[in-house]
C-alpha cells in the first residue's frame, strides 16, 4: 500500500491493476504504463489483473485509516475477474477497523451478488467527469440503501454550466 497524495484518502491499495476503459485523461494508465511496468507485463499494458501478493496489505496497517481501494483499476472494468473483487472484499470484511472507497465508471456491471455482501466499512462510488456521466450516479442511487454510496466528481471536465 501506498501513501497518498490524493486529500480524501490516507493510503491506496491496489490487488487489482488494469482496466479496459481507456480514459483519455487517466492517471492510472500513465503511472502503470510509466512507473509500474517493471513489475508485470500486464501493469506494462495496463490490462486488468490481481496482484494477489497485496490482497492482506490492509490488515498489515493497525491504525485505522481510510483507503482507496482501486487507484489503479476500475473492479467491474472489462477482464476484471469475479473472484478477484470476492477477495478484495473479503479483505475489507477482515480489516473491519479501516474505512475504504471503491470508484467504478460502470456501476451498470455492478451485479447484485458484487453488493450482497458489501462490507459495512466500504463506500462504492461512481466517478463523474461531465454532465454525461450523471447516470452513473443514477445507476449507484438503485443500488441497496444499506451501500455506502459517494460521487467522486473529478476531473470536472464539463458540466454546461453557463452554456446557454
């Protein structure tokens, strides 16, 4: 795990990196294809893949803190396998002492069975860039009332405000 600069949050964790979304602007794809390459191949390219290693990386940390728990991948991005977010969250039902937010741009792929057994000390969210990503918050919104839920509205690319 790693501190971070991001203000919201004390660390990141990341057991899973890649994601087929292909974001112009993502921060993620730069560092993994930039920094991280020399770890895997799959970090090289930016497809989606468990570093199982950092699965307990969480549980290692005493103090409670809140992390992000996918800095580096989206978990219901294309090639995201199902039992790779079992584990993940299973960690996040075992170091119940820490808080954690996972951000999606698909909550369309959120399965019901992904949020049946949602941890307590977790927060699913939906990031927004533009006015056009606002039914991902509406999608979240259907999800159990018993889900943490946020909006992670960064970066503010365009909302049409003062367009008229």
């Amino acid at each position: 795990m790693n501190k971070t600069k991001i203000e919201s949050f004390d660390l990141t964790w990341n057991p899973i990196i890649g994601c087929s979304t292909n974001c112009p602007y993502c921060y993620a794809k730069r560092i993994a294809t930039t920094r991280l390459a020399h770890l895997c191949k799959q970090c090289g390219e930016f497809i989606p893949h468990l570093h199982a290693e950092r699965l307990d990386q969480p549980r290692r940390v005493k103090r409670p803190v809140l992390i992000f728990a996918d800095s580096m991948s989206d978990w219901w991005s294309d090639g995201v396998d199902p039992e790779w977010r079992d584990k993940a969250r299973a960690e996040m039902h075992f170091a119940a002492w820490h808080r954690f937010v996972v951000l999606t741009k698909k909550p369309h792929r959120v399965d019901p069975i992904d949020v049946q057994g949602w941890p307590s000390n977790a927060w699913l969210g939906v990031s927004i860039t533009s006015g056009a990503d606002w039914w991902r918050w509406e999608t979240l919104a259907k999800l159990p009332k018993r889900i943490h839920k946020l909006v992670s509205v960064e970066p503010l690319l365009s909302f049409g405000i003062g367009a008229e």
